[in-house]
C-alpha cells in the first residue's frame, strides 16, 4: 500500500493498534493513556499543529497570549494532573482592586464578586442563581436523559424559562450574559436540561463564573497550551500533522482510516474532535441515527477573543481588577486584566459572545478596533486609547473547529439522541471530545478526562481475545 508524507515531511504508518484522530487535549490524553500502558497508538490531526482550542503564542513583544482556553482551577483535577506531570509553571489570576459593571444607561458600579449589590435586579438574581444551582443537583451526570422531568427540562429554553419564571427583567439581563459568556450562545438556543448539565458538571453556577477557588482562579506562565505540546514531545513519531481524515470504514476485524496522506489500519478508533469536525467525516456503514444526529444537533459557540496590550497595566494602579462586566448596547461582554506573570506588559482580554458578534463583525477591521478601544476607554480612563498591540482571535473561523468554546447541543437534543449518541461506541469508533465529558463539560478538564476514558473503553476491548 502506498504511503504518503505528512506535512511534517514523515509517512504515516499502514498500521497501528490504536488511531485517535485529533490532537487538542481529548486526543492527547487518550494517546498518553495508551503509550503508557504500552499500546501502538498513531495520532492523526488534520491541523499544522497540536492543542485544539488552546493556542498560546508570543506577540510581537515577547509576552505569552493565550487565545484560546487559558485558565484552571481547583476542582479540575484531571487537567491538574497533566500540569504535575509535566512541571506547567503557574501563577494566581489577579484579583486585586476592584470590577466593574457598566450598566444599561452607562452608569458604572464597582464591585467585588458576581456584582455590586445596588446595581439594577442584583437581589432576585442572586435568588435566581440559588434556584437554579438547586435544580442542576437533580440532574444524572451520566445520564442526563435520565434526569427527573428531563423531557420537558429539554423541551424549554433557558430564554422561555426565564421569561416564564422570574419577573424581573434586569435579574434576567444578566442571566442572559452570564449564559452569552459561560456557552458561549443565546438562552434561546441551549434547553434547560443542557443549562443545568453543565452547571451541574461543574458543581455550580459560581464555579463557572467567578475566580477565586473556581475556574478562572489560576493561569499558566508559557500559555494553557504547554501541557499538550508536553504531550505531544512524549509522544514523538506517533503524531502526525496536517493529516486530515476524511473517511473511516469499519470491517471485519479491524478499521481503515483514509487521510490525504494515505491510508492506515488499526484495530480501534478514536474520534477527538469537536461535533463540527466529527461530522465532516465520512463513516462506513453510516453512523446511527442517534449519533449523526446527536453531531448535527450540537453547533459550535461563537466568541471573539481580543487582547489590547499596554506598556503596563495602569488600571491597578487606579485601584481597579480589570474586570468588567458589560450590559446593553456595548460589543463586549467581558474585560479581565490578562497580563503576565513578571507584567512585562498590561494587558486587557475582552470578549465578544454570541448576538453582540454580528453587529461588531460588520464594523470592519478598523472599525471593531476602535469599538473596543472607546469601550476600554470608558472603563478605565484616556491611558486605554494608545495601546501597543491589538489582536483578534475568531473561533468561528478555524476550519477544523468551527467556534468555541463547545458544541452544545439545540433543545430536545439530550432526551432524543443522548442514551445511543452522546457518547456511545459505535463497533470500534470510540468517542472522545470535551463536550462528552459528565465533569467539567466543555472545558479543557472535561476534554482530559474524555479522553482518559475513551482509552479505558479502547484498553478493555483489546484484552478481549483476537482483538488484534
């Protein structure tokens, strides 16, 4: 069989035990998994590089940015391990000084945590948030469809429960962005059942949204991505770049998988990439309902991820977090202070989510930088005018990706497809990919541990017997 080159100029193998296809964090733990328990394991990614939706590189100044998933915290255990494992330097997120919330009209408040308690509907969303970190304790983590009332948690969107349920219309305001900033979507677009999934994955509401002791408590000195370019130097020969897979036939004892460069055998599949990639793989046989179904069905967030650099971060200096919080008519969402650890620089991170996307998109080039700009100078003064690097990174536009941070699944998703689709073997595909994780769904933590479990199911069918 003829054989061709990688774009790292090496031949993919005709063979192998184990193939997993993708190399962002689901994938690369799935192959470690394996390596170390001594199985002929080839990884297969159709991008020039490893680390999925993690992307940590140095601007023009030296300083790490960090344009995809950059954060960790301390309940994520499984991705802690790997930044053990491979000695990640770390440092705490700054949280010193106070946030900012500009509201509607354009007032501004200052605030510590979740939001300043004389701003508009803070008192009912507070009780909002107790309410619903309640409902997500009744969701089964391993099989959401099981949930009590799943069917018609499924049938409702986070919109028409909000609408339905709390009368105050600010408290529902900033539900509404905390859904934007967490899923990255509209509340029209995810159920009520997918909401409290995720929430309950996570453990609660502040878990997700807050800093300290949360997920967004530590940050990485040489960027989020280290870990898995650790991963991929371990691994050596056995990742192959640039090799998109375009076609995977299951047959009698064994798969054939068809990339550009060739093909390669081998006795298990694992698929490791977001539902938007996975879907534009062809299968034979056809895959079953449920699970092509299930990939449809789960579209990619959008999100914009900005970073304005200053000589320093002189918002600390006025007695300020970074943080904001933006509601109304404003493109952005989100500021946090992402400067780095020895603050060689300031830097500012701002995030565009979901419906806010459409209407800065159109601004062009210049005009969405200045949108932001005039944005940052509202929050933290005349000294956010002149930075000195901008840079925009659009999730929507890799290729490979398809948007960020997850795939999340339309209503009615999880009680049609979830038992045969969510995660489900399909003969000797297995599936792995943050967004089938039960713990810290649609995170890098999620995506670790996704894979870690994938290879388990993998490790068990070969000691069956004439599985090789």
């Amino acid at each position: 069989m003829e054989t061709k080159k990688s774009k790292q100029g090496t031949e993919i193998p005709e063979t192998a035990a184990v193939v997993v296809v993708g190399a962002g964090y689901a994938g690369l733990s799935a192959a470690l998994e394996l390596y170390d328990t001594g199985v002929d394991v080839v990884v297969l990614e159709a991008d020039e590089r490893v680390g999925g939706r993690t992307l940590s590189q140095r601007d023009s100044g030296g300083v790490v940015i960090d344009y995809g998933g950059q954060w960790v915290g301390p309940t994520q255990r499984d991705f802690l391990s790997l930044v053990e494992r491979f000695g990640v330097e770390t440092f705490p997120t700054y949280l010193e000084g106070a946030n900012i919330e500009r509201w509607t009209d354009g007032s501004q408040r200052h605030f510590k945590i979740a939001g300043p308690d004389d701003g508009p509907g803070m008192r009912e969303y507070l009780a909002l948030m107790g309410e619903i970190d309640a409902l997500a304790e009744t969701v089964d983590l391993e099989r959401p469809w099981a949930t009590p009332n799943a069917e018609a948690l499924d049938s409702e969107t986070v919109y028409s429960y909000l609408e339905r349920t709390v009368p105050n219309s600010d408290a529902r305001l900033r539900m509404a962005l905390a859904v934007q900033s967490v899923w990255t979507v509209e509340p029209r677009d995810i159920s009520m059942l997918h909401f409290l999934f995720y929430i309950a994955s996570a453990g609660n509401l502040d878990q997700l949204m807050e800093a300290e002791g949360c997920a967004q408590e530590t940050r990485f000195v040489r960027g989020a991505q280290e870990a898995a370019l650790k991963i991929a130097e371990q691994l050596g020969d056995r990742v192959f770049l640039g090799v998109p897979v375009r076609r995977i036939e299951q047959f009698d004892g064994g798969v054939t998988l068809t990339t550009d460069q060739g093909e390669i055998r081998a006795s298990r599949v694992i698929v490791a990439v977001p539902p938007h990639a996975g879907q534009r793989i062809a299968y034979e046989p056809m895959l079953p309902n449920s699970r092509g179904r299930w990939l449809a069905k789960s579209p990619m967030g959008d999100v914009v991820k900005i970073h304005v650099s200053y000589e320093r971060p002189f918002w600390r200096e006025r007695g300020l977090s970074g943080e904001a919080t933006l509601y109304g008519e404003r493109s952005l969402g989100f500021v946090f202070d992402n400067s780095p650890s020895d603050l060689a620089a300031g830097v500012l991170v701002c995030f565009v989510y979901a419906d806010r996307i459409r209407q800065w998109s159109a601004l062009g080039v210049e005009g969405r930088r200045q949108d932001v700009l005039d944005t940052l100078v509202e929050l933290f003064g005349d000294d956010a005018a002149a930075p000195t690097r901008y840079a925009e990174k659009n999730w929507a536009e890799e290729p490979f990706i398809g948007g960020a941070y997850a795939g999340n699944p339309t209503p009615g998703t999880w009680v049609e497809h979830g038992r045969a689709g969510w995660r489900e073997p399909v003969g000797r595909v297995h599936w792995a990919g943050t967004e089938t994780a039960s713990v810290w769904n649609g995170y890098i933590d999620g995506a670790i541990s996704s894979g870690r479990r994938a290879a388990a199911e993998v490790c068990e069918a070969l000691r069956e017997p004439g599985a090789l």
